[in-house]
C-alpha cells in the first residue's frame, strides 16, 4: 500500500514536470516565432560566471547588452568543461540559431562542431578566448591578448629593478589561453635572465585555497622569495594569506611584490592601499564588440579584420588613482 | 602468544592510518629532517604564530578532520557516503556571509553578530543534511543518488544566496576562525577539531548514539525487532554531517573572509570519504572508528602537504590519492584477506615444524 501511494506521488510528479518542460518548450517556440519578427537568435556559451568575478562581470555584459530590447534573442548555457560546451552548441545549431558566441573552455576539440555549424549557417563568434581551430570555421574573434597581458606584466616587473628576482609562480588551470599566455611571457623571461629564478612553479586552479596552501609550503620550506606572480586575482589573495600568516611583507616598498590579474575592484583597492604592487587587466567587457559585429554583418558589410584585441591596461600601485578603481574595477 | 599480539594489533582499526601516517613520517625524515622543524614568528599583524610543515598539517587538516566525524556516522548508519558536502559547504557558507553582509557585497561593517550568522549556517547546514537524510531514511533512495540532487545544484544555490555577488567581510575578527586569534601563536582552526572531538566524545559516551547507529549498519531488520527506529538513526547521522559542514564552512570561509562558490572546498568529499575509508571503516556500514577516521583525514593532509613539498603538480595530486585508494580497496577486499590469512597459517606451520 505504502509502496503504491509512493509510486503515485512518484508518477505524479514526474508527469508535472513533463507538463512543465512542455510549457517551457511552448515558451521556447513562441520566442521563435517572435524571432523572424526581426529578433536575432544567438546562442552564448560561456563558463560558469561563479567561477570568477572576471566572469561574473563578464555574464552580466552580455545579459545586459543581448536583450530583446537590443532586438536579441539570447540562449545561455554554462560549463567549465569542453565537452559539455560542445554539447550545448550542437544543441545550440540544432535549435538553428543565428549566431553562436563563444568562450571556450579549452582551446582544442572545437573543429568538428564548428564544421557542423558552418555547413547549418550558423555563424560563430568568438569572445575572450581562441581556440585551435582553423580561422575560417568562425567569423570573428574578440580577444584578450593574454600573452601580451604577461609581457606587460613581466615588463614592468623587469623596471622594478631588483637585483636578483626569486619569483614564486602560481598558475591557473593548465592548459586555458590565460594561463598559457601569462605564463609565457615569465617563462621566457626568466629562461633569458641569469638573474630571475623560479622558485616555485604550480598551478592553483584559479583557487585561492590552493595557492594559499602552495605559498605555505614554500615557506614552510624556509626558502627565500621576493616576487608572486599570480595568474589571477584570487590566487594573489590566497598568496597573501599565507604571507600575512608567516609575517612576511609585502607590497610597495616591502619584502615581496605581490602582482596579480583581472582587475577585481577589490584587489585594486589592496593596489590603492599599497598591499599588492602590480594587476594587470583582463576586459571582461566584450558584448559591444559583439554587438558591432553581428550589427554589420546583418547589414550585409564585411569585416575589416577578423581578431579584434581589446585595449588592456596594466596598473601599479604608485600610480594607480580612485579613479581607476572606480573605472576599472569590475 | 606473540601470534595473538600480532593479530590485536593487525584487527585494531587504527592500525591502517597510524601505519600510513609511520610511513610519511619515515619519507619526509629522510629526505629532509628540517620537516619537522616548528618555529615561531610573528604574522603581520604582529602577533605570535607557531609555523612549519607540522602547523601546516594541523591547520588544513581541520576541515577534513570535522567532516570525517560526520561522514563516518553517515557511512555506518546507511552503508553510503555523502557526495554533497563540498556543495553544501558552498551553501553554508554563503548563507554565513549573507547574514553578515546584508546582502551587500562590500558593507563597511558586518551587519550581524558572527554567532548569529555561524548558528544560521548550522541551521542551513541542517536542513541541507535533514533533506538528505529525508530521501535516505524515508523513501530509501540510496545515499549517492540522493546526495547526487546537492552535489549538481548545491553551489548554484549558493550563488544564488547572495545574487551572484562575493562579499567580503570587513572585520578582522572573522578571519580568527580559520586563522589566529591574538596572542595565540596555535591556530585557532586547532582548538575547533579540538571542541568537535570532545563534543562528540561526550555523544558517543553518553548517549547510545554509536550503538544505536552501528545496529542499523549491521541489520536493519534485526535492529528494529530490537526497538531501535532505523529511520529516525540514519537521518540524524545526515543531520549532524550538516553540522559538521557548518563547522567545516566557517573554517573555509573565514580562512579569506571571502568565498568564491564555484571552488569552495572543492572534491572535498572525495576527500573526506577516503578518511572514512582510511580509517579502516567499511564503506558498506556497520562497525565503525571516529578516531581512525579523524587520523585518516590528517594523514590525507600529510600526504596532500608532502606531495606539494615535492614539487608535484597540484592536479596531479588526485591521482597520488588514487593510488592510495588502490592500496586501501585491494587490502580490504575480502579474496586478499583470506589469502593473507592462510599465507600467516602457513608461515606459522612451517615455524612450529623447524621447531
């Protein structure tokens, strides 16, 4: 008896959420509908905006700029992992969207689906990052150039003059174009200078945690640094953390030069007051590039060049005003 | 007789993770004896602070240590493993840094007693672990499926506490729990394992909980015929493995006054499970140890710490860990057992007839 009351609650309930797939699904087609009405149909994948305040700026950009006010009709779909992307994107063509903006999770793998969406019409545009695929399987790509971000990081890092750089470099996930670029130009770097070392080189996963714990252990192990390179933000934080636990200084003018990326607000507020030395910009800010793009190719015209890099700056704490903070801060 | 001794020792469940914790000791004495130096310094606030490897351990062990409590409970009481803790975590967390932020993402001041935002986390870590408990106890879905619902949404639902937004709190105060507290040179993250164990020390001492719990492990049936309600047993572990995680969330929390959802304690839960089974608990349920299992938790920060001590990349780490699980499941599988048994007979035959 029990077991069949269950089993009809059970039932039940999985006939209401049928019910409520199907409402969703007429909603879905009435947006359809609406979109020969002249709304531009685009599918946007992206990562997971919790991942970072990078992305969770980057998300809000682009919700606020593809709205049906703008005259979009925006999917989103969400992952830090390829192949999940790629299963929203054939989704994505199979629902025959317009347009499929891009930040992929990794650069390989893309090629196949993109042909898939070439030969459906289905125009692709890149945003924030490139993958490894042949240029002409997407129409245009917005782009941080994440190893022109690093050279200038290292270059400013070379101005500070110190005579000999014991750098610890914490990286992020291997592999994506953020780390690969900002690890570069250091890699580069330190395998030209005698006078630069690495200390210690490991990845933290953009996680502050980890590069918390990392930073401690090389403490712990009682060798000597005067530089963390972190590939972002957070992991400038975690780093700091373990500094501030073990009383090392750091900062303008202190023992260790703390250098970040991505340009949180609140890490340039630690820049402003003098506790981290150097964040370099990454511009989460691409959705009017975007919408520029798709504007022109509605219109019929040609692009006059198929990567656009955006302007990014690199901030110092002696320099940097509340201005900036305020301008900059994402 | 010294046979006997031999096999107390061998059935003790500590035997496992004091064995494996021997070994790290033993690896890290000879490859560089300054391992176990602990020095003491001053942090930059300018309060004493004990630092080296061993402080280290203690200090991020702790989360794991406080989970591994709960997990064993939850392990033995269902004959299944939570999935959800990292997620809820992640929950409590976020519901901690609501209530001191006010929904405010950069408030000048926290606009609530941390004691109130902590018990509001434990109520949220409750009611994560009642909901678990629930789909357990009462409609007998098993434990990896039913904690499968907070794994997959738990750290949307926490960004959602706070829209999306990562606060952070304004005042030093909250940073003591996953940090020092003045004057202190211990980490305060120390004296938390410290209370939880008591805690629980005192449960397990005063109240039938462990026999309680262990009955339903073995039997459910038989239990039940005995009085004992099977139900109301395994959705209480799963309500105080929510407790846990509040604890374990402050920590967490605290140790940057900020979160950052999507990687708050991250595979935690793996982590966590293989304390239990470190511990020499059986992951099927019935008998079990808290202390093996709280050890096994710090041998896997042990471990954790000496790997990145040696350079070894941080996501390879999971495989290390891997290895260990090979070892443990190939011990316990009951085909090696057997086999060590009449091997130990054998070697015992061929001792007494050289006699």
């Amino acid at each position: 008896m029990k077991k069949k009351v269950l089993a009809t609650i059970i039932a039940s309930v999985m006939a209401l959420g049928l019910m409520a797939c199907g409402s969703s699904a007429q909603a879905a087609k009435n947006t359809t509908d609406s979109g020969s009405d002249g709304l531009i149909k685009v599918g946007i994948i992206n990562n997971d905006p919790n991942e970072s305040g990078y992305r969770t700026a980057n998300d809000a950009d682009l919700k606020a700029k593809f709205t049906e006010a703008n005259g979009y009709d925006a999917s989103f779909a969400y992952s830090l992992k390829n192949d999940e992307q790629i299963q929203y994107a054939q989704n994505f063509i199979q629902d025959d969207v317009d347009y499929l903006l891009l930040s992929a999770a990794d650069t390989a793998g893309w090629d196949s689906v993109l042909q898939d969406a070439k030969t459906a019409g289905v125009k692709v545009i890149l945003f924030d990052r490139t993958i490894d695929a042949d240029s002409s399987l997407y129409e245009a790509s917005i782009v941080s150039d994440m190893a022109k971000e690093g050279q200038t990081a290292v270059d400013w890092l070379a101005g500070q003059g110190l005579s000999e750089y014991n750098v610890i470099h914490i990286q992020g996930v291997m592999g994506s174009a953020a780390q690969q670029g900002r690890s570069g130009a250091l890699d580069t770097k330190v395998a030209a200078e005698s006078n630069w070392n690495i200390v210690k080189q490991q990845t933290a996963e953009w996680n502050a945690e980890k590069a918390q714990q990392i930073v401690q252990s090389v403490i712990d192990a009682g060798t000597s640094f005067n530089v963390i390179y972190a590939e972002n933000d957070d992991m400038a934080k975690g780093a700091v953390a373990a500094l501030d636990a073990a009383g090392i200084s750091h900062g303008v003018g202190k023992d260790v030069i703390v250098m970040g990326f991505d340009c949180n607000k609140w890490a340039l507020e630690e820049l402003l007051a003098q506790n981290w030395n150097y964040d370099g910009q990454c511009n989460p800010f691409q959705a009017s590039y975007i919408d520029d793009i798709i504007k022109t190719l509605e219109s019929g015209g040609t692009l006059s060049q198929k990567t656009i890099i955006m302007d990014e700056k690199g901030f110092d704490a002696t320099t940097i005003t509340q201005e900036d903070v305020d301008n900059y801060g994402i | 007789m010294n046979d006997n001794k031999f096999k107390k020792l061998m059935s003790n469940q500590l035997f496992i993770p004091v064995i494996a914790l021997v070994v790290l000791a033993l690896i890290n004495l000879i490859n560089d004896p300054s391992f176990f130096k602990v020095t003491l310094g001053t942090n930059n606030a300018g309060n004493p602070v004990l630092s080296g490897y061993l402080i280290t351990i203690l200090d991020y062990g702790s989360e794991l240590g406080i989970l591994a409590i709960g997990m064993t409970l939850v392990t033995a009481a269902s004959g299944g493993q939570d999935i959800s803790v990292g997620a809820t975590i992640a929950i409590a967390g976020s519901a901690m840094l609501r209530v001191l932020c006010g929904g405010n993402s950069r408030p000048e001041t926290i606009q609530a007693p941390i004691i109130v935002a902590f018990l509001v986390a434990c109520l949220v870590g409750m009611l994560c672990g009642a909901f678990n408990g629930l789909l357990v106890s009462i409609f007998k879905i098993q434990p990896m499926i039913a904690t499968l619902i907070l794994f997959t949404a738990g750290r949307s639902i926490a960004a959602w506490i706070n829209n999306n937004e990562l606060p952070i709190v304004p005042d030093p105060k909250f940073s003591y729990f996953g940090g020092f507290i003045p004057g202190i040179p211990i980490p305060t993250t120390v004296f938390i394992v410290a209370i939880c164990i008591v805690i629980i020390a005192l449960v397990l001492k005063f109240t039938n909980l462990g026999l309680y719990t262990q009955a339903v492990g073995i039997n459910e049936n038989s239990s039940r015929l005995n009085g004992i309600n099977p139900t109301f047993i395994k959705f209480l572990s799963f309500v105080i493995l929510g407790l846990c995680v509040a604890v374990a969330a402050l920590i967490k929390v605290s140790r940057l006054s900020t979160i950052n959802y999507s990687v708050i304690a991250k595979d935690i839960e793996m982590d966590a499970i293989l304390a239990v089974a470190l511990g020499g608990n059986a992951l099927s349920g019935g008998k079990f140890n808290i202390w093996a299992s709280i050890l096994g938790a710090y041998v896997i920060q042990f471990l954790t710490t000496t790997l990145y001590k040696f350079n070894v990349q941080s996501d390879a780490l999971a495989a290390y860990k891997a290895v260990v699980v090979i070892v443990l499941v190939i011990f316990s599988a009951p085909k090696v057992r057997e086999y060590m048994k009449d091997a130990r007979k054998k070697i015992i035959k061929v001792q007494k007839e050289a006699a």
